[in-house]
C-alpha cells in the first residue's frame, strides 16, 4: 500500500479532477451493466486510459506509446504451467507514427500477441467485487514470465472505485482509490512509461 501512496503523492496533487473528456468516460464506467461493457463497445475504460496515456505520450516525446486494449477473446498460455488465462484487458508497446499517439478504433477486436512476454501491465475488471484474487493469478504468471523484471504492476476496476497493485514475488501490495481520484490512475500510467523494475543486464530473445 505504501508504494502507491509514494508514487501517487505528487500526482494527486498535480490532477485534483478528471478534465471533462475523462468524465465522460468516467461516467460511462459508472454506467456499465457488466464487467465487459467496460471494455467493447464504446469500451469507456480503454479510452480513459488511452486518453490519459496520450497525454502523457504527447508531454514525453516518446517513440513507444502504451496502449490498452481488450483481451477478453484470447487465452495466452503459460508454457511452464500449461494453463491458460483470459485476461480481460493488456497493455501493450506499439511504436508510434512519427510523434502522433496511434489512432485507436476501440470498438474493434485487436489481436493481441499470445505470450505474457509483450505486456506492459494486466488488468481485471469487475462490476461486483473487486478482482483482487483473479488480477493476482495474473500478477504471478505475468513476473514469471518477465525474467528480466523484478516486479510487475497491474490493475484492477470497478464501478466504484479502482485498485493498483504491485507483485514482486514476494508480496503483493494493493492500493484502492475512490473513482474521482484521477491522481493515482495518471500515476500508474506514468510509470509504466519508465518500464520500472527492470534489470538491464537481462534480455528476452523470444516470447
């Protein structure tokens, strides 16, 4: 609980309130009958992300822009296991054109790659309870498949509030946050774009 709170502290301070694009978005994940209208369709929660990811894109500069997409229709596979999960939704590194975030069609399907090695975090979404115990089994196949990570990030929502969580073999730290708190969420987003936790004398070769 205490890393959320540390990172998010300056955040918090810096966006007190959803600007009103976000609350639209904000609105429509208030309004979402079940756990995937979150997600397809008009996907509010995707794009409240995206749009938070592209701000902080744009005040980057960056090469690589993080988006989020819906995961519902796939099943990665964790080789070591043999099990299978369908997360509901990943982010994930695309290279942008130029310096303009890429354009996203949310209401479509994208493929994305079946391996735990090309995510940049993992959420869970719930329109009743709160996720933690599923987001965790997450958490744990997704570190063990990052070996040059020494801890992963992940989130979890629902209609009410949402939740950071940090795993890092050991533990696993989670930090709920009332949905009016845009703070944290731009927090979380701001530091996947440093790729935290990384140890830079280990490289992937292949997914």
């Amino acid at each position: 609980m205490y890393f959320w709170r540390l990172i998010s502290k300056e955040y918090s301070n810096r966006f007190t309130q959803w600007s009103p694009k976000e609350e639209l978005f904000v609105s429509g994940i208030q309004q979402a009958n079940c756990s995937a209208d979150m997600y397809t369709g008009d996907a509010p929660l995707l794009r409240l992300l995206n749009q938070i990811s592209q701000r902080i894109f744009e005040s980057h500069g960056d090469r690589e822009a993080l988006i989020f997409r819906s995961a519902d229709q796939f099943k990665v596979l964790n080789p070591f296991t043999g099990r299978e999960c369908s997360l509901d939704f990943v982010a994930l590194w695309e290279h942008s054109q130029g310096q303009s975030f890429p354009q996203i069609d949310h209401t479509q399907n994208y493929q994305i790659p079946a391996t735990w090695c090309a995510f940049a975090a993992v959420g869970e979404i719930k329109t009743g309870g709160n996720g933690k115990n599923q987001l965790g089994v997450y958490l744990k196949n997704y570190l063990q498949l990052h070996p040059e990570l020494n801890a992963v990030l992940g989130l979890t929502v629902n209609k009410r509030e949402y939740a950071l969580c940090y795993h890092d073999a050991g533990v696993i730290h989670r930090s709920s946050f009332d949905r009016n708190q845009p703070g944290p969420l731009y927090a979380f987003v701001e530091k996947l774009y440093t790729q935290p936790f990384r140890d830079t004398s280990v490289h992937l070769i292949a997914p």
